[in-house]
C-alpha cells in the first residue's frame, strides 16, 4: 500500500474490537480504536474511513452518522450491525454510509469492504480535484477579452449560466466556442455534474444515433453489449453539441425530440428514457442559410436559438491581442518584445484565438534569444481552403458561369479530399448536409 491509510474502528465489544484493528493492521492500515461515538468524533480529522457498529453506548450509530457527515461529507463510513435489517440499511445509506457490514462477517469479506470504500473515495477526491482545476481554467480571467464586444459575452454568460436555457453560439472556428460554453457550465447549478462535449463532425453519419442515444445489445451487427449514449452519460449535467449543423437529418428529429420532451429511446429499444441535460449548441456556418437550403429543420433551429451569443472573430476584436498574447506567452514561459508585438497585432488571424495561441507557442519555442523577437515569429499564410482558378482581372474565370464555377470548386475539393464529403465540406467550410444538398443538385450521390 503505497500511502498508509487510517482506519478509525469505533466498537464497544473489545474483543471484536481488538480483531477487527489488528486484521486491518496486518492489512497495513493504520488503526485509531473508540469504544463510544463520543470518543470517536474526537479522532474523526485523523481518519481516512470510519468503521462503526450501529448500536453503541450513549450516542447511537446513526446519530454519529450525522454528526460525521456534517463535520466531513467526504469521509466514507462503512456500519456494522448484527440487527441486519434492510430497513436498518436502508436508513444508515440514507444517513451518509457507504456500506453496511452485518454482523457476523468474515475477515477477507472485511477486507474487500474497506478496500472498495477507500477506492471510491480516492475515485471521488481525484475527480472533485479535478473539477476544481476546471472551474479554475475555465473561470473569466482565463477568458481573455477587455474589448466591448466580449464584455457583453461575459454579461450574457453571467446572466443566462444560472439558467437551464438552451444557448447556440455562432462563430468561426477557433473563437473560443468551446471555452465558453464550459464557462456557462461552470458557473450554473450543474457545475458539479457532467460536461459532454459531442463533436458532430468526428462522427460518421451513421454512427451519430447510437452515439448520441445508446443502443441495445444486437440492435446493429457488432453491438455485442449495450451502451449508453452521450445524453445518458450527460444526465443532470450539459451537453455541448460542437458543430450542430453537421447533423443529419434523420438524427435532428430525435434532437427536437430531446429539447422538447426530454426524452429519447436507445436504438434497438422501445422503452422511453428520460434525461435531465442542459444543451449547449455551437456553429461556424450560418444555419438560416442550411434552412433556406432546406438542410437544417427550422423547428429545431428556434429550440436551440433561445439564447444567441454571436463571438466575434479576431479581427473584428483587436484590442484584445495584446491581452491574449501576454496570456499565451506567459502560459509557455516566454516574452513577447514590442516589435513581435507589432508583428502580431498587423497579422489578420483568420484561424482566430486558436491560431494565435499556436503561433505564440511556436514563436516562445523556436525564439533565439530571451525574448520572442519580429523574426522568431513564423506565420503561416498558405491558403486554407480551395481557392478560385487564376483569372486575371476577370470576376469570374473567363467563360464560366457562377453555378459552374462553384460545381468546379466542388469537384476540386472533392479531389483534394480523395472523396471524403467531410473533409471536403471542411476545406470548403461548408456543413456536411449543406455540401450533400449541393452534390444532389449536381446529380452526384
């Protein structure tokens, strides 16, 4: 046992005292005995888990039950009892203990009951130690903007994280979408429960339904186990659905379902699951324009766009890079001389936030001397997406039309692509619906 725990053991027979302490200091625990609840509170600070049988002199065990879970909510107590009722049980689990231990019980069975308390509790340390770090990271001052546009997101996140409200973010890629929308999640009365991201263009078309939803054992070949979905996963916590507008069809049926009923079926199953989940949605493409298109539901649109929050991009906030820049360099130990400075603040940024944290991080890397200077910052400018045919002056290359044109740079980031409509929605920044919408116009499946 690589940290030695304590074992607070309160017991007022001596003798079953006395075996159970030295069974668990053979187990290489440390032991603290107590024949009275009393006695034992006084020890309680000192103990990693609490052993206490349910009848005692003075004091009874599910009094010191609620005394102990007062003084520590977090200390797991195991309660042995010979009156092993399950009304009894019952009760000590509603008072706060972990397990219940009738009496008699073996000592290897002892063993098994402390080790798997100790556990959970090292489980569930671990984790609220972890979504503190988050609440941390994902607080406002790691939110970095000082200019009037991001003042009003931070006022609009303050205002709608108390709620249950479902929230769409717009905005390119890169803003921050994701950031934000774990900062609303932090401050609401959900920070506590779960945050699922759903990445809606990682996941094959075919696959988004039993990702989302779950599925039954033998609903589809493979499908050896059931498996929950996201939003069972999600339950009583938020779901964040990146890229909404990547949706299929078929499965934004089942989403208004959700926003509307709370509710769903595991694929392969006919029994109803009712969930709890706040949605958070997100987009970098203008979704009036996939309704238009007729790729996106309209009735699905207005369930999520109940709280719009437009993020601008970069270059509509520069204000804000000098602020994000001394953030970012300080974040990967570097300094940022004036003349960088300069360079950084001339540049565009059409990858926006993200792509600025990469370029600083790359620059504080890669800097010759102490300080990051003009030439240790490496931009790069190379074209992001298919870009038109070389045409001289011409608005159009010559002799084309504009239905053409746009079906040439289609077939081009398809090639580019090797076929994959995905990754050509994404070098045209298109959504996978819309791109599909075109290709059919095309008269390409």
């Amino acid at each position: 046992m690589p940290d030695k725990q304590t074992v607070l053991v309160i017991e007022d027979e001596e003798k079953a005292r006395r075996v159970v302490g030295l069974h668990l200091s053979s187990d290489g625990y440390g032991v603290i005995a107590a024949g009275t609840a009393e006695e034992g509170l006084k020890h309680a600070g000192e103990a990693d888990l609490v052993l206490t049988d349910l009848k005692l002199p003075g004091m009874d065990g599910l009094a010191l039950l609620e005394k102990l879970h007062a003084q520590n909510a977090h200390l797991p107590v195991i309660v042995m009892s010979a009156f092993g009722t399950v009304e009894i049980a019952v009760e000590a689990m509603k008072k706060g203990a972990v397990d219940f231990l009738p009496k008699p019980f073996s000592l290897d069975h002892l063993t098994v009951v402390v080790e798997k308390a100790l556990e959970v509790r090292k489980l569930r340390d671990e984790n609220r130690e972890l979504r503190e770090a988050l609440g941390q990271r994902y607080k406002f001052e790691n939110i970095i903007g000082g200019s009037a546009p991001m003042q009003e997101i931070f006022a609009t996140i303050m205002r709608v994280a108390p709620t249950r409200a479902t929230v769409l973010l717009a905005g390119e890629s890169g803003v921050g979408k994701d950031m934000i929308a774990r900062a609303i999640h932090q401050h609401s009365p959900r920070k506590d429960r779960p945050f699922v991201k759903i990445n809606c263009t990682a996941i094959p078309e075919n696959l988004m339904e039993s990702e989302l939803f779950g599925y039954e054992k033998g609903a589809f070949t493979g499908a050896n186990t059931s498996k929950p979905g996201k939003f069972e996963q999600a339950d009583t916590g938020t779901v964040f659905l990146d890229e909404i507008g990547d949706v299929p069809g078929s499965v934004q049926v089942k989403l208004l379902r959700v926003l509307q009923e709370r509710e769903f079926e595991r694929l392969g199953s006919n029994k109803t699951q009712h969930t709890d989940v706040r949605v958070i949605a997100a987009t970098n493409v203008d979704l009036r324009a996939a309704l238009e298109q007729g790729t996106f539901r309209e009735d699905l649109y207005y369930r999520l766009n109940v709280v719009p929050m437009n993020i601008p991009p970069l270059r509509e906030r520069k204000e804000d890079i000098p602020y994000l820049v001394e953030h970012f360099a300080k974040k990967f130990g570097g300094e940022i001389s004036e003349g960088a400075m300069e360079r950084l603040m001339s540049y565009h940024w059409p990858g926006n936030v993200r792509e600025l944290e990469n370029v600083v991080e790359r620059s504080v890397l890669l800097a010759q001397g102490p300080r990051v200077e003009p030439s240790d910052v490496k931009i790069d400018t190379a074209p992001r997406r298919a870009t038109a045919a070389a045409g001289g002056d011409h608005f159009l290359p010559e002799g084309m039309t504009l239905d053409e044109y746009e079906q040439s740079v289609i077939r081009e980031a398809l090639k580019r692509a090797n076929g994959n409509k995905s990754q050509a929605a994404r070098l045209l920044g298109l959504t996978r619906n819309a791109l599909r919408y075109r290709l059919a116009q095309m008269g390409i499946e």
